[in-house]
C-alpha cells in the first residue's frame, strides 16, 4: 500500500504540484518517492528532467528536489566544488572524460620473456611484442549491455536500429540488441576494419576460434546499394534538423517581438 500526498510547489511556477507517495508495506516501508507535475499535467521524476523542461525560465541550482524548497546554503557548497574542481584543472589536473566501455581487463596468464638489462655496450634489449599490444579481454563481454536501452528526457525507451538482414550474430547469445551494441562497440573502440568473424571454425567453437578484436557476427560485405541508402538517410536527417532549427530560429523572434510589444504597451 502506498500513501500519496499532493501540495502546491511554492518554489516553482504557479500551477506546479509536489506529490510524495510514501510506502505503507514491504521492505521499503517507510521510504517515499517525489514527483512535481507542471500545470498541463506531465510528470518528472528527477531535477534534470525539471531543468531542461524548464530551461532558463527558473533558476534550480539551489532548489531541492526532495523538499520542494530553495537552498541557499546548497547552492554555495556546489559553486565552492565548482571552484576547486576549477582550480584542480589550472593547476594541471585533467577533466573526467572516459568513455571506456564495461569491459574487464583480464591479466595474462601465459609465461612473459624476461629481459635483464645491464649496462654492458653490447647488451640488445628486445621488445615485449605481447605487451605493447591491448590487454586481453573476456570473452563475450558484450553481453554485459544486454538490456540497456537508450531513453528521452520523459524516460520513454528510445526505438533501436534495425540492422541489415546480412548481419548475423556469433555466440552464445546472438540477439538483434546485443548484436548491435557488439557492433556499435567496435565502431567506438577500434580503429581497424570491421569485417566480423571471417573463420568457419568461429561458429563451431567461439570460445577457441574467437577472433576478439572483431565483434560478434558473421562476416559480411557492404554493398553499394547500402551505401546510398545510408546517405540517403543521412541526408533526410540534416535535412529534419535544419527545418527544426529554422522553425525553433522563427519561433523564438516571433517570442521577443511580442514580449517588445507587450513591454511598449505595458
């Protein structure tokens, strides 16, 4: 059972609501969830999601989600983070830009040549081929993306890509969506061809025959016609984007002529 509670939201706009359900039973007893509804009715459940539907209209960096009120003193502590954030990078440190994937690096198990350097002149030093190469990977990592779907900012889950009826899955778990996140994976990471699995003996035994650096599929071939088509594609989007560009362009003049005539008549 569960216990709703609706209240006007004084810190926002007039017209929004503050709902907080509060658990009755279960494990979680005792624990609530807040969600504010604007004037129309839509429902957010987190302060991103209030902050790009609002945009500049109001002002949320001090505002807290939970209690539904403006926080001076919380908006203080995030500009004095801000700044030493800032600071650390002056100061040489580097931004948090990884956009490394979900994959363990596994440590090799096979026996590694030694080279002991001294300093006689005649003494070569030979390279670690085998080192100086990527780390190992598990196999079938990518399956760790199995279920991950992209979503708007209401949270509606986004409709994925429909691949080519020529590409196929390799593996134990050969779906369409783990298929395409493999894919999508290789594209992200590496900067060699992707050609897919070119060995019959990948299909037989994929844990023996796997080729790593190549994602999960049959080998397959990019014809010409698949090629138009994509540009085709991509040329139908830029085209979307440039009229939604110049309608938002000619809605947002429209918007500061009225508010100059309302402010000339006012």
């Amino acid at each position: 059972m569960m216990e709703k509670k609706r209240s006007d939201c004084p810190a926002l706009p007039p017209g929004w609501k503050k709902e907080e359900v509060i658990r009755k039973s279960g494990l979680s007893a005792g624990k609530s969830d807040v969600y504010y509804y604007s004037p129309s009715g839509k429902k957010f459940r987190s302060k991103p999601q209030l902050s790009r539907y609002l945009g500049n209209k109001v002002d949320l960096g001090c505002f807290d989600f939970r209690t539904g009120k403006m926080m001076p003193g919380k908006l203080q502590k995030s500009k004095q983070r801000l700044r030493h954030d800032a600071l650390s990078l002056a100061k040489g440190g580097k931004p948090d830009l990884n956009t490394a994937l979900p994959i363990r690096q596994t440590a090799s198990i096979f026996k590694q040549p030694v080279t002991k350097v001294t300093s006689h002149p005649g003494n070569k030093v030979k390279a670690d081929l085998q080192r100086a190469s990527e780390q190992p990977r598990q196999l079938f990592w990518e399956r760790r993306l199995k279920g991950l779907q992209p979503s708007d900012v209401t949270e509606e889950v986004l409709r994925t890509m429909d691949l080519p009826k020529g590409l196929q899955g390799v593996g134990p778990d050969s779906s369409g969506d783990t298929l395409l996140s493999a894919i999508a994976s290789a594209l992200h990471m590496s900067s060699t061809p992707i050609t897919g699995q070119t060995t019959a003996a990948a299909e037989k035994n994929p844990a023996i025959w796997l080729n790593t650096s190549q994602p999960l599929c049959r080998a397959f071939t990019v014809t010409d016609e698949e090629i138009r088509e994509q540009e085709l594609k991509v040329y139908r989007a830029r085209r979307s984007l440039e009229d939604a560009l110049m309608a938002d362009g000619l809605a947002r003049a429209a918007e500061n002529t009225r508010e100059l005539l309302e402010g000339e008549t006012a």
